[in-house]
C-alpha cells in the first residue's frame, strides 16, 4: 500500500507538528503541573516495540511517582499515579508529547498502541501481526473499548486494523477518539492503572480455566 503509507505518513507530519504548536500552551502547563507535584523528571521515557519490533524510546509527561527502591513497579502503578497524573491520563493529556514520537517517525497518529518490550516473545503469531504497522498514538481498539478490553479482544482489534487500514478509517479513529477522551471512557481496568499485565495465551488460558495447571502442580 505505497500511495496509502505515502499519504498516512504526510498527514501524520502535518498534523502532529500542527498539534504541537497549537497545544504549547497546554504542554507548558502539563509540564510545569508534573514539575510542581513530582519534581523531575517531567517526561516519562521508555522503550517501546515499533514498526516490525523494532525499539524506540516513548515519549508522554510522568503520571506516577518514582517507584521505592526495591518496590515492584508494575504491582504499584495503581498506588503511584498522583492527582495530577490522573487527570493528565483521563483527559489524555499525558500523551501530547508523543506528537515528537510522530514527527520523528516512530508513531504513526493511527495504529495499534505502543505496549512493552517484554511483551514481545508472549505473542502469538496472529497477535504479533500489530507490529506490522507503525505503532499509534491512538488506534481502532482506542475507540472499541480501550483498556475495558481483554488481551485478546484488544490484540484481535488491532489485526483488524492492520488488514482493513485506509485514510477513511484512519480519520474515523480520529474523530472517534477525541469523543472518547471528552468522554474518559475505558480509561483502566479496576484495581489497575491501566491493565493488568499481558503473560501471554498460555497465561490467559491457565486463568480461564480456574488455574487447573497451578492447581495440579500444588496436589502433586
């Protein structure tokens, strides 16, 4: 899809440059809150899987407090995020700065979200089909669900997006997005910042399944 590719990524230039200036004013404000509540470092950098897995460092303004030395990251995300962290994730605001991700061609405005590195072996080969495109800054399962979503239907989402993308579609998700933010929808799951972690299908079948696995192991 050449023409198509050609086209996205013009218009991915054009409007996240466009979206970085007209928003200035409300990046300077995120950034002097975060500054004001969490002190430094005001951005949150870490790396991410791109086009075809290949790494890039994400850019979005910090919503939690750095984690106690020796304190599980992923079990305190929930405790960690501060007032201010809040409102910038329910109003999306948190992901403003990944428009330089855009500019410089790691992100796309549209395609499947950007998850962990680690997450990469726990893919099936159908759910690791989402890294044929770009990575998005919002997507098709963004505007079905968001993070109220299962594992699965997300990743069955963004394959859909990944055989079915055209512009029309494209500027759907974008119109549908910004109803979503207005909205705060999906935002996380319960218990959870956003969602609990991905351990792969084997995990998720184990679960499903009342844990028989690990309920075996323990009568053995």
């Amino acid at each position: 899809m050449p023409l198509y590719d050609h086209l996205k990524r013009t218009m991915d230039v054009v409007a996240a440059g466009a979206g970085l200036v007209a928003t200035a004013p409300v990046l300077a404000a995120s950034a002097a809150a975060v500054y004001a509540t969490m002190g430094r470092p005001i951005f949150y950098r870490q790396q991410r899987p791109g086009l075809h897995g290949v790494p890039f460092k994400l850019i979005k303004f910090r919503t939690m407090r750095l984690s106690a030395p020796g304190q599980d990251d992923i079990g305190s995300e929930a405790s960690r995020i501060t007032p201010v962290g809040q409102f910038l994730r329910s109003t999306s605001l948190d992901e403003l700065p990944t428009l330089i991700n855009v500019l410089r061609g790691e992100m796309s405005l549209v395609g499947p979200r950007p998850l962990l590195m680690r997450y990469l072996p726990r893919y099936s080969a159908e759910q690791a089909r989402r890294h044929e495109v770009r990575p998005g800054v919002t997507g098709w399962a963004q505007i079905n669900g968001r993070n109220a979503l299962s594992w699965d239907q997300k990743f069955a989402l963004d394959v859909w997006y990944v055989d079915h993308r055209s512009l029309a579609l494209d500027l759907k998700i974008l119109v549908g997005t910004v109803g979503k933010v207005f909205a705060r929808e999906g935002i996380s799951q319960s218990g959870h910042a956003t969602m609990p972690e991905f351990m792969g299908d084997e995990a998720t079948d184990e679960e499903a399944s009342g844990n028989d696995f690990t309920t075996a192991r323990k009568g053995a």
